[in-house]
C-alpha cells in the first residue's frame, strides 16, 4: 500500500511536516484489508503484518496505528456480530418443555429411537385436586404423546391422546423458523385435522405438576 503525501510550507518557506493525504484508491485498498479481517480473523499480534509495505515515517506510524486501531475494532465488531447471529438462531429441536394453548406445560424427551411427551404441569391453584383421566390416573406424569417417525424436514409423526376423554389420534408436530412448536392432531389425513401452537416454557415446574 502507498500514501501519497502534501508539503505544508511554513511563513519561513521551510517544509514544516508531511502529512498523508488518502485518495480514492488508497479508501478501496482499506476496504479489502477490512474484508481481509473479517474473513481470517486476524489475531492482534498478526495485525501490524497489515501495516507491511507503509512507509514509517512519523505521520506515516501515526496513520498506521489508526488504521491498526480500526481495524481491531472492526474485528470486534464483526466477531460480536457472528456470536449474536449464531444466538439468535433458533433451536428447531422439538426436546425440552412447551406451554400449550391452555397453559399446561408438556414435557417432550427421547423414548428409544422416538420421542414422546407427558403432562408435567397443570394450571390450577394449589387447593385444586390433580384432575384424572378417562382411566381414573392423574393426569400429572401422564405420558399423552408418542411420536415413532421422523420425517426428511425434520417433523415427527405418531399419536397423540386427549387425557380427558381417552380419544388417540394421528399426531404430526414440527418446530417452525421462529421457535415455536406445531401440535396437529388428525384423523386419517393431516388434512382432516387441528393444529395448535405451543411454545417453550421457561419457568420452573413442582412436585405435583405445579407450574411456577
């Protein structure tokens, strides 16, 4: 890289300092030294490699240590930009705890090679008894879901039952680009069916299902 420079004059006529000047093709030369950043990550004892080629004079060190100085924190920048991307990146697993619609919370978690799901809080207060099923079981630690298939996009498919009434149904569920989780519940076809939506819970859950 080069620096092309302009001489100051001083009342006496001598030459007081030099002073780089930046032109158009020297800004497009940075520009691509901060791509170059960006793509490898530049450790701070590479980055005075970046300077290789400037002539050291005193103004010319000054202007070398700014772009240096740049150039760390554009590295900083980009590098906490990356971690925030990877953060916001969803987590399509369907593993893990889901708040129905109703405001129970579902318990997802392996079974062998599928996935199943049990009732793990129920919204009531604490004088509430602990509702039952059709068989007469309480509902809390009821395992309600079975899900054996998994398909190429990533959704799982089995059955599903209804604690209230004992009723099976055919069950798909898939985790969609914003987190959230799809429940559909059908007879026969996907088509002849209802979805709900759950979301992850990020509260805790007590002993007897209770949700806190």
């Amino acid at each position: 890289m080069s620096l092309k420079t302009e001489h100051f004059v001083d009342r006496a006529g001598s030459h007081a300092h030099v002073r780089p000047k930046r032109g158009e093709g020297e800004k497009r030369k940075m520009l691509e030294r901060l791509r170059e950043v960006a793509g490898s990550l530049m450790t701070l004892d590479q980055l005075p490699n970046a300077s290789r080629g400037i002539h050291h004079s005193g103004a010319a060190q000054t202007v070398s240590r700014r772009r240096l100085g740049c150039l760390v924190v554009l590295a900083g920048v980009l590098a906490s930009s990356g971690t925030a991307a990877q953060d916001r990146r969803v987590n399509r697993s369907a593993l893990g705890l889901w708040q129905t619609q109703g405001g129970g919370v579902i318990e997802i978690l392996r079974c062998g090679r599928g996935l199943c799901g049990r009732i793990v809080g129920i919204p009531r207060t604490p004088s509430d008894p602990i509702p039952k099923d059709s068989a007469g079981r309480s509902q809390c630690g009821l395992m309600i879901m079975t899900l054996v298939a998994e398909e190429q996009d990533g959704s799982w498919s089995g059955q599903i039952t209804d604690p209230r009434d004992g009723a099976q149904y055919h069950a798909k569920l898939w985790v969609d680009d914003r987190g959230s989780l799809h429940v559909r519940g059908y007879i026969l076809l996907p088509l002849l069916g209802q979805t709900q939506i759950w979301h992850r819970y990020t509260g805790r859950v007590g002993p007897e299902c209770a949700i806190a």
